[in-house]
C-alpha cells in the first residue's frame, strides 16, 4: 500500500450540500478550510428539496407571524421530543438566514409587493387560529436547487478550497479530540489524510436503507457510520421520516408544498380523508400523521384500485371545489400550477406519464428524512454521551447531525432552516476553536486499517454481490422498520440484519482496479447502511411508545411519564449496542395531546 | 422487452483503447429508465461499469450521457421513449458526452467545463448597501421572471457537449457557461453586468454561437438555451 499524502488544514468540512457549504462560507473568512465532497458539490441533495424554507417573514398581506409561533409548531411537530432551546435558536435565526441568502443573490419567488413569496406548509400555523399560514419561503418548487446554487456561487466567489470526488472513509481521533479526517480520491483510488483542528461532518442522511425513498444513490449515512464506528453514539436513530407523498413505487418526493397549493389527497372512494384524521389543518397535518392515515386507509381497502396507493389530486378543479367547501375566496387556474409547481408536473410526466392538470398522481410515503443523528450542541459541537462530553474539535451539521430541533417527527421545510441555521452556526464556532486549538500531531498509521479494510473488500474472493445484500437490507427495513412497527417485527429485522452483517464478510466485487472504482465504494457504503439499519432496529425495538415518526402497533400512545427523553445508542469494541437516555429540554411547551 | 445495451467502455486500467461492451437484458419495462439499465448492468453482470449518478430523477445533473447519439440524463430517458409502439426488441447505445477527456467508462473530466463556468464570474455581485430595515431586497414578480428560465441549470453539461462550435473549439465557454452569465445579467438585484458581458462578449464568448439549437434540445430541464444566448447577445449590442 502507498503512503496516504497529508494536506494540513484548520479545519475540513466533510459533504457540499447546504450545511456544508454555509459553514465553509463562513469559515473560510477567518481560517484555512477544506471542503471534500464525494460529489461534485452542486449535485448535493439538498439540490433535490422542493417547497421551501419557512422563516416568520410574515409577507403575506394580512397575516402575522412570528417565530415563536414557528418554533411552536416545531415543538408540535416533533411530537414534544424538540429539544425547546435549540427549536427557538432555529426559529428565530431562520428569520436571518432567509434573509442572508437572499443577499446572496438567492432568486426567491416574489409577492406583487416585491417581498419574498411564502406559501403554506404543513403543520405550519397561525397558532390563535390554528389555520395555515404562509411562511415557507420559495423560488417555484425548486427551493433546495436555489440554496445548493446560490451557495456554491458564493463559494466560487471567496475562493473556498474544493476536493471533489473525494469520499471520507474514516475519522482520525485521539482519545477525545480529533485530528482529522482519512478520504478516497475517486479518480485514481489514493488514500489522502486530511490533518485538521476541526473536523465537520455535513454528509446527509442514510434513506438508501430503505426500498422506496425519495433519497438519493448516494445517501448513504458515510458520516454517522464512520462516527459510530469510532465511538460516537447515535441520537434518536428510531425516528425516520416517511414522507406521506412519494410517487408510487418510485418513491420520487412529490412536495407537500402540492397540498400547501392547495392540492387534496383522495382515497378509493374518492373522499378527502384527511378530514376524519385532522379535522382542522386536514392535507397539511404534519407527515407523520398524514403518513399514517394513507397506511390505514389502504388497511381499509381504500386504496385506489385496492393497490398500495392513494391519490393526490392538483386539478385546478378539485382544488377549487375544496376552497370553495372550505369558505376560501383563492381560486387557481393551470397556468398558477405550471409557475408554482413546474418541476412537480414534470416529475409525473416524464415517469407516470400523467399531467397533474388532468389526473390526480398515484402517491404512497417514501422513506425521506433522519430526525436523528450525531448528537450536537446548538453549535454543531459533537457530543460523546448524555452529560454532554464533547469530542474536541469535531462538528456535526444538517441531516447527519441529531441537535435536537425535529425531535420524533421534522416539519417541513424545516430541513432547509436546520442546514442554513446549524450550517453557520457550526461555521463560525470552528473559526473560534481553530483560533484557540493547537494543531496536534497525526498518530502513526492513522489511515491503515481503513485501508486495510478497503483492500480487503477490493481482492477478497467470494460469492457475495453487494446489490443482492442491498436489495435483502432495503426490504427487511421496508417490511419491519416502516410507517408502523412491532416489537415482533423489529426482533425480525434485527435478526435479518445480524446475518446481513454477517455475509457482508463475504463480499466480493468485480472491479479490482484503482481508478473510479465505484464498485468498491459502493461496497463500502452499504457497510455503512448496514450499520446504520441496525441501530435504528436496536433503538426502535427498545421505544416501547408510539411517538412522531416511531409508531408501535404494540404500544399505541404517547408515553410521556417513561419516554420524554433522547436515546443514545452506543456500538461498543466487541459489538454490542447500549442505550442510554437524555431528558428532553422543555421551554415554554407543556406537551400536551397532539391535535390537528 | 428485450434490450441490447451497447455500450462505449474505457479503462486505461485494463486496455489502451475503448472498446463496445455488450449486454443483453431481459424483461425490461417501458417505464424503466437508462440508468436503471446500466445498474443492471453493474450490479449484475459486470461491477467495474463505471458512471456518475446520484439523485436518479433528473435534478443532480450527474449523468449526462450520449444515448443514441442524442445528449440526455440517463435517469430521465426512459426505454419508451426510445422504442417504437409495440417495438418488442431493442437496441440502445450509451457513451460519455462529447468533448471532455474521457476518464473512465462514461466519467468525462469535467475540469474543463466547470473553468468555463467560473470564468463568467456565476456569482451575484451587488457592493451596494443591503436595505437598512435589515430585509431582503426588494424585486417585482415581473423582474423576477425575466431570468427565471435560466436559474433551471443544474450544470450537467448536456448542452455544452452537444454544441457542434464547442466541439470545434474547447476555448469556446459554451452553452452552459452563457446561461449563466444570462441568469445574473437579467437580475435587476445584480451589479456585475457590465464585467460578465465583457467576459462573454469576447472571441471565445457568445458570438461563437451559430444558433444550431442542439444545447436546447439537450437540455433536460427545458431550458430555452438559445434564447438566452440571444438575449445576451442582444445585450451586448445595446449597451451603452
């Protein structure tokens, strides 16, 4: 094996999508950083987020928001597991960063008064009156695309330094500090160490877990593998997001911002059956809810033609009779689609081959979002366990990162204010760390056993493919660690993934070369959905309540006196898991029944 | 249906020069996209077919790929639009875009492309204070449209490497890089007009377009490439 060449940093920021990026920009003013990528930066997935980013701007005339109210509706989506103090630093500074970004030049959509455009989003509230309100700020249903770009742009204008197709494969850390950082070029297979003070991990979610998912190829959890893999817990790892609106069977997002246009989901019976499971807020309950309800109606045998979906219905005629129903003097036409929604009516076109101006879209939940994570502090700061020890120098921001701000259940548009809000705030403390922290020496061998690890994947000889061990691992967790969980079915599940694990030993691949091997990396990536997969069993199994996104079959209710509290779920030297619990931070939200 | 998927291989790895790789798959649908064909390929019959790809429903811009000689996303061409009615067998043929170093398989380097992009300063420039109420600048919903088009680009480089003058011509910026300079020239927020049109308006700039229209053609996000080359141009000749 060749000697790794060394690059000496302040600090590295691992993943280009908008944490990354956001804190490179404003870290990059005041310290040496590094910013590496698997991707070419702009094909990040925060590319792919639709509806928007919501900040109480209050644009809309004749309505008042406020962040409070933001952060209250946080809390209630979250199922009252939000940790309070980090919801309102999220709220408030929300106002701020949409803000910022449009300085940045960021082509929000306007109102005819020149201010940012907001639409409705769900579980987003006037919370006097609990009806919607407009705050989800947006540039057609292209949000995430605008935020990826603008930021990149801004990137190329301060000169930020780029690795490009360079994919982390291990976390250099001496007792609690880091040192650094171990990567792959992609182009010609070297091992590079990134010697750093800090370290920020900003390297998205793991919903390749899953069959159907609006997650792309390439999310496959590398950070929160590598961390738990060097002794970092995971934090609320049981809670995933089903988003209530995947296109059949493909698992595409279609955004909620449909609905918050004012788009109706429809069951068999062609009944709006959002009313009997949110009576107030109806399409717009939050996801977790929404997901549910089309659960049991296809239970029920509503779903449409008794197959496993239920219908969204955009027809400016539908939509219209229901504004009308509801006392709402709005009507839209199918230009206002087109402008609002074009990439929407495009994504049904081009893969179902229906136009959401004549047809409603065939939907079912895809798997979308981790509310869990590396555990941080409202600063991105890396904690090791439950009494808050820090893992010096190291920094966790956006999907991959557990602040808490989504607790059991992320609202939307809230993972676009998570990335720009952590993504800063994470940015600028480095810069003060790196200020005060010395640059401690590289260990010896710091990249060896990963290497180690690769070369054994590369040369062994075997009869195990990794896509068959892929497609086994998606359809236990489809099957067992879905919408609705039992403890029968997570025992399962965790038996099926132990033998996974196991015939992951045996794993060969074709491509024995160097160069652009991504039959290696794809290996080495399902390791890392396999042990992510696997946590997220272990901690759902031990949730005996039903809470946001985790719901038990078994244990129906909220259980508030035993489960008001973050799990952290540990991989010890020789393997196992061990829990342990963190009580939730309560501010000015009692919990109370969650109604909608 | 039955498919033979032809395809254009390269690993200097293995071989000095490129080769065709065939493959013969069975039971596709017509709903099945390229790239699904080509993860067939990976994951079953040959691992080391190398590709870009990431988001696999046409936002990321990461597989631009020459399929039946045409410039599209492979994970947005789907089978049926490449077969007749009724069409039971099929042959499809995938290569790397053209005009970028071929670097393995279907990876071009992408370096090239990307200078042209940073070459038209792809970045908002207003020095000028931000308003003092601390909000956000204001701009009219019809300002606002003039450029929406050209915010679309999601840097996949189907269009540049469809463009005959950038075959000819690497020095060219290309299609991509103009649409751009348009996205930030037609902002009425922006202030960096006048140093993006002289980027664009030189030898190499804008007036290397002939008007073929195979960047719109190529443009998986329908962008009216053309058009904006125009509306630059257009610019260039009516400034002040």
């Amino acid at each position: 094996m060749s000697k790794p060449q060394v690059h000496q940093f302040d600090a590295v920021i691992v993943g280009a999508g908008g944490a990354g990026l956001m804190a490179a920009l404003h870290a990059s003013k005041a310290i040496k950083v590094a910013v590496i990528s698997k991707l070419y930066p702009t094909r990040s997935h925060t590319g792919t987020a639709q509806g928007g980013i919501s900040a109480a701007l209050a644009n809309m005339e004749g309505e008042t928001d406020s962040w409070e109210w933001h952060a209250y509706d946080t809390v209630k989506g979250s199922d009252y597991l939000a940790d309070q103090d980090a919801v309102d630093v999220l709220c408030k500074e929300a106002i701020d960063a949409v803000i910022e970004l449009e300085h940045m030049g960021l082509p929000f959509d306007r109102f005819p008064n020149g201010k940012i455009s907001q639409r409705r989003f769900g579980g987003h509230t006037n919370n006097e009156t609990g009806k919607p309100v407009h705050r989800a700020c947006h540039a057609a249903d292209r949000t995430g695309h605008m935020i990826l770009q603008t930021l990149y742009q801004q990137c190329i204008k301060n000169q930020v330094n780029f690795y490009d197709e360079f994919q982390v494969v291990d976390l250099i850390r001496v007792g609690n500090e880091v040192r650094g950082i171990v990567a792959v070029e992609l182009a010609t297979g070297a091992f590079h160490i990134f010697h750093s003070k800090a370290v920020l991990f900003a390297t998205g979610g793991w919903g390749r877990c899953w069959e159907v998912t609006s997650n792309a190829h390439s999310l496959t959890g590398d950070g929160a593998a590598i961390c738990l893999r060097r002794g970092v817990p995971m934090e609320d790892m049981e809670f995933f997001q089903f988003h209530p609106t995947g296109i059949y069977k493909l698992g595409i997002l279609i955004t909620e911002g449909v609905r918050g246009e004012g788009g109706i989901l429809l069951n068999a019976d062609g009944e709006r059956f959002m009313e009997r499971y949110a009576p107030t807020i109806k399409d717009l309950a939050s996801r977790d809810v929404v997901s549910r309800a089309i659960y049991l109606e296809i239970a029920r045998g509503k779903g449409i033609n008794g197959q496993n979906y239920v219908h969204l219905d955009v027809r400016p005629k539908t939509v219209n009779y229901y504004f009308e129903k509801d006392g709402e003097s709005r009507r839209i036409d199918d230009a206002y689609i087109e402008a609002k929604l074009p990439d929407i009516a495009d994504f049904t076109r081009t893969y179902l081959g229906i136009d959401p101006l004549k047809e409603p879209m065939p939907i079912q939940p895809t798997a979308h979002y981790a509310m869990g994570g590396i555990p941080t502090d409202v600063d991105g700061r890396v904690l090791l366990d439950t009494q808050g020890t820090t893992l010096d120098g190291m920094y966790a921001a956006g999907e991959v990162a557990c602040v808490s701000v989504h607790g059991a259940n992320r609202l939307g548009t809230n993972s676009l204010v998570d990335l720009v809000v952590f993504g800063r705030r994470s940015g600028k403390h480095m810069v003060e760390y790196c200020r005060h922290a010395s640059l401690s020496p590289l260990p010896d061998g710091a990249a060896d056993e990963v290497m180690a690890a690769f070369d054994r994947i590369r040369t062994h000889n075997g009869n195990t493919k990794p896509h068959v061990l892929r497609q086994k691992m998606q359809k236990a967790m489809t099957a067992n660690v879905g919408v609705f969980r039992t403890a029968e079915l997570l025992q399962n599940a965790q038996g099926i993934l132990a033998q996974l694990q196991q015939e992951f030993q045996d794993v060969t691949i074709d491509d024995k070369g160097k160069r652009f091997n991504t039959d290696l990396l794809e290996a080495w990536e399902l390791g890392c959905l396999l042990d992510l997969a696997e946590v997220t069993a272990v901690s759902a199994l031990a949730r005996t309540e039903s809470r946001g996104g985790h719901a038990r079959d078994d244990y129906p209710e909220r259980d508030d006196a035993n489960w008001l509290q973050h799990t952290f779920c540990l991989r010890t030297a020789d393997g196992r898991y061990e829990l342990s619990y963190k009580p939730v931070t309560i501010g000015r939200y009692q919990p109370k029944k969650r109604v909608y | 249906m039955q498919v033979l998927l032809r395809i254009r291989r390269y690993n200097p790895e293995l071989r000095d020069k490129p080769w065709w790789g065939e493959y013969s798959l069975d039971n596709v649908a017509p709903h099945d996209t390229v790239l699904e064909l080509l993860h067939r390929v990976k994951w079953t019959m040959d691992g080391s077919l190398s590709l870009r790809r990431s988001c696999a429903h046409g936002v990321c811009g990461s597989d631009a790929m020459r399929i039946n000689g045409a410039n599209a996303l492979a994970c947005k061409m789907l089978v049926s639009r490449l077969a007749k009615p009724g069409q039971q067998s099929l042959k499809i043929q995938v290569e790397p875009i053209l005009g970028l170093p071929v670097l393995k398989d279907l990876i071009v380097d992408m370096e090239p492309f990307m200078e042209h992009y940073r070459s038209v300063l792809p970045y908002f420039i207003n020095d000028s204070p931000a308003p003092a109420n601390g909000r956000e600048r204001l701009q009219s919903p019809e300002d606002r449209a003039i450029f929406d088009d050209t915010t679309k680009c999601i840097l996949c480089a189907a269009c540049t490497t469809s463009c005959p003058s950038f075959w000819a011509n690497d020095k060219y910026v290309g299609p991509a890089a103009i649409v751009q300079a348009h996205r930030f020239i037609f902002d009425s927020r922006d202030e960096g007009a006048a140093q993006r049109l002289e980027v664009v308006g030189d030898t190499f700039g804008v007036w290397k377009c002939r008007t073929v229209f195979n960047c719109t053609n190529a443009c998986p996000r329908e962008i009216e490439i053309t058009r904006a080359i125009g509306e630059v141009k257009h610019a260039l000749t009516t400034k002040s």
